[in-house]
C-alpha cells in the first residue's frame, strides 16, 4: 500500500491550470507568430537550460516534482535587462520559449517511463510569466542598466519583485492543490508552502536573479558560469531526496517485522498509517508533523514484539490496558535507538494513553499520539477481516470521546469517514 498517495486526488484543479497554461501558452505563441522573435541566440540558450532542467527534474517531498534548473533558467529568461542585450524579450516571447522549452523537456521522461507531471509543470510556467509581468511592470523595456549603482539596484530590485511574484502564485495554486486533493484547510496548505517556498524556492529564485544579473551585463559566456552552483543545487537536493526514500524504506520495513511475526494482521500498519496521514491533513499538521505522525503508525505496533504471543488477528485492543501501555514503552524505547526517531519514539510512547489521563491534563503529550490511538482503534474496528462498518465503528469509538480518546481527534475522523474515506 503506498501511503504517500493517500487522500482523493481530483482532476478539478489541475484540468484548470491546464486549461489556464494551454490557453496563455496558445495566445502568446500567436502574438510572438505576429511580432517574430528578437535575440534567438539568447532564446535558444535558455531554452535549452529549461529543457534540460525538466529532464533531470526529481521528487523532493513526494508530493511534488522539482526541477532547479529549469525554474531558474526560466525566471532568468523573464528578467533579461541590461546592455548585452539589444532588444529583451516580450511577455508573450518569454512565456513561448518557456513553454515550449518545458515541453521539450517533458516529453523524453514520458518517453522514458520516468516520473513526470504536467500539471507541475505547467504550474511553473504560470509562475514565471506573472514574474515576467510584475518584473516587467516596474523596469520598462528602454531602461538605460549602465552599470552603475543608480540604474543597477531599480533592475535588482525588480527582479527580486519577479522572484517573489512567481513564488506567491505558485504556493496559492498549490495550496489550492493540496486542500482539494487532501482536504487539508487552505491557511495550513498555505503555510505549508510557504514555508517550501522559503526553504527550496527562494534558492532557485536566487539562482534565476544570477542568471538574469550576469547574462544581461555580460552576455551569453555567463550561462555556463552560473549553471554551476545551480548544477550543485540540483545534486543536493537529489541527496536529499535519497536519503528521504531510503529512510522511508527503513521505517517500513520495520514495520512489516510486526506482519511477519504474526502480531498485526497483513497491511494493518499502512492501513492506520493511511487513516492517520488523513487525520492530521484535516487538522492541518506541519510536513514535519506529518512526517513523524505517519511513522509513529506504521511503528506503533513495534513494542508488540516484546510480548509473550501474538493478539488474535492483530487486535491489540483485546489486550490489558497494561499490556498495551508495555508494548508502547518498549516500541518507543526500540526506536529511540536508531538515534534520529526520538520525536516519533515520544509519539508511540503515549499512543495507548487514555485522554482523561493523559493528554488532557498533560499539554506536553502530542496530539500526535491521540491521533495515532485513534486511527488504530478505527483499523481493527473496520480493516480486513474486522467486519464491522464505518458508522457502527464510529458509535463504537464515539463511546470513548473523552476518556479513551481525543475529542478534538474523533471529530476530525467523523469529517475523515464522512468524505468517503476507505482503506
């Protein structure tokens, strides 16, 4: 089961910025047609980087393709001002080659069978052409960039003007993605991306303002200077997203130990990892919450393994309160020493806590845990082989509101369930 595609995925949004791309892309092509192209060597050599960014685009958070290279390489198209250049491009020219400089680079990875995303793609193209427009708002095309301070700083300025332009759009069109996709409440969607925004896309900004900055002053020999750091930023990101996926690795197949063992049924720790993940979208955990949630379930059941035998099918909840209070101590003291899983060991910890006894008098414990608690009593109640249906299992957690279980937590599964969730 693959927990990283949990929530309904619906095609409203992304057939509308489709549509958006595909009709701006088709208007700007017609008036470039009209009006020709200026400076093709300059057009063919960003187009060129933004293709080949697009190529050796790659996943970060799981949930998103990127793609430095080519997000820089287009912005800095965008924003080409300056004395090397006789003519800058027009609006409808820049949002023409980045166009189809994107689709050039998309279509060898569908080609190849590699992972791709139109949408996202598209999504990066919108962004850059409300940069071109806001950069080409405040400095106009016959802006005199003579090198000194008092022409120099206008242009800067600007271009960092286009940079955030870009990456305000971009993280309302993606916060608007995530809420529908995972019904997550748009404030928290949106911080969410603005917080990427600031920690990854301010990077590839920077990097497109280099490029703008050193091409426009002196010509087609910076190109091959600035792609460096950008060719470095392109190979951490992708350590990065290698040592994410092979630390996820790690955590499921820890968590399968407990399946083999004969402790929890087949699939029951991604089936509550799945429930869980939905919960914490509803009431807008951060990623790094998220994170740590989503581990916190699949490794709940690791301290069963300590105990004498196995619950009959997986049911934890058939054992003592004490047994299941063991079990927990021992699973959060197991993972506390990989020596990085402390936050998720502390999760697992109090995940069998009552909440009259624990959290509610306790702020210390993290909602976390009640999510957790929660998500498994909803599992062995409607999982595989359980039986009973979503609304008879709702009654039956109902009757632990506020002494078994969160409150705040059950009302968020009531609005999980009530969307049409399904393991």
């Amino acid at each position: 089961m693959d927990i990283d595609r949990f929530g309904t995925r619906g095609p409203g949004s992304g057939l509308i910025i489709l549509f958006a791309g595909a009709a701006l892309g088709l208007a700007a092509f017609l008036v470039t047609l009209r009006h020709g192209i200026t400076e093709w060597s300059f057009a063919i050599t960003f187009g060129i980087l933004i293709a080949i960014g697009e190529m050796v685009q790659f996943s970060v958070d799981r949930d998103r393709n990127r793609a430095p290279i080519a997000t820089s390489a287009a912005l800095g198209y965008a924003m080409l001002r300056g004395p090397a250049l006789g003519i800058p491009p027009e609006l409808a020219q820049i949002i023409t080659v980045v166009g189809f400089a994107t689709i050039l680079g998309v279509v060898p990875r569908a080609i190849a069978g590699l992972r791709w995303d139109i949408v996202v793609s598209t999504r990066r193209v919108l962004s850059v052409a409300c940069a071109a427009a806001a950069f080409s708002a405040l400095i106009p095309d016959d802006h005199s960039w003579d090198r000194t301070w008092g022409t120099s700083l206008p242009v800067v300025l600007a271009m960092l003007a286009g940079v955030l332009t870009a990456g305000l759009v971009d993280a309302l069109i993606g916060a608007g993605q995530v809420t529908e996709r995972l019904n997550k409440p748009f404030p928290a969607a949106l911080r969410d991306e603005l917080v990427v925004m600031g920690r990854i896309g301010m990077a590839m900004g920077v990097g497109g303002v280099l490029l703008a900055a050193s091409t426009s002053l002196v010509g087609l020999w910076a190109p091959p200077l600035v792609v460096v750091p950008l060719l470095l930023t392109q190979f951490a990101f992708r350590r990065f997203a290698s040592a994410q996926r092979t630390y996820r690795t790690t955590v499921r197949s820890m968590a399968r130990s407990t399946e083999i063992a004969g402790f929890s049924s087949p699939g029951q720790n991604a089936r509550t990892a799945s429930l869980a993940v939905a919960i914490g979208n509803d009431l807008g955990l951060t990623p790094a919450r998220m994170e740590a949630l989503e581990y916190a379930a699949l490794l709940s059941g690791v301290g069963q393994l300590a105990l004498a035998d196995p619950s009959p099918g997986g049911a934890s909840l058939l054992r003592s309160r004490e047994e299941r209070q063991q079990a927990a101590e021992i699973g959060a003291s197991i993972i506390e020493r990989s020596g990085v899983l402390d936050h998720v060991a502390e999760i697992v910890r109090h995940s069998n806590d009552p909440y009259r006894h624990g959290r509610a008098n306790n702020s210390d414990i993290p909602v976390e845990s009640g999510i957790v608690n929660v998500a498994l009593a909803y599992e062995q109640l409607v999982g595989e082989g359980n039986g009973q249906t979503p609304g008879k299992a709702m009654e039956s957690i109902g009757l632990g509101i506020g002494a078994e279980y969160d409150p705040v937590v059950v009302e968020s599964l009531r609005r999980v369930v009530g969307r049409g969730f399904r393991f």
